[in-house]
C-alpha cells in the first residue's frame, strides 16, 4: 500500500530579484592582465621535485 502525496513533489521556485551583473565590475581594463609568472615557476619546481623524487626512486630500485 503506497501513498501518494497531495499536490506538487517538488517546492515551487522562489522568484527573488535578479542576482547583480559582476561581469562589469571584475573586467580589467586592457592592458592590466594578470601577471602568472610566480605560479608558473612554482609548477615547473613542483614538477621538476617530482621529476627528481622519481628518477631517485627508480634508479634506487635499478641498482637492487
């Protein structure tokens, strides 16, 4: 015996107001884009660590 409910399953959508435009207010005017060298250098040293950490490892276990 199941029962059914009465009326919608799901809640009816609130309509609130509109959510503010941001798109205008983050873009940067041309010519002030961000600068992404510190992040590149640490990914090529992060990358390079493992590199590193891998060959130890793989010529440690070469030379068993």
């Amino acid at each position: 015996m199941t029962h059914e409910p009465d009326g919608p399953v799901t809640p009816p959508a609130h309509e609130g107001p509109p959510p503010p435009d941001r798109s205008s207010s983050q873009e940067l005017p041309p010519g002030e884009e961000p600068t992404t060298t510190g992040t590149l250098f640490i990914m090529v040293f992060f990358l390079m660590a493992l590199a590193g950490m891998w060959g130890i490892m793989y010529f440690t276990l070469l030379s068993r």
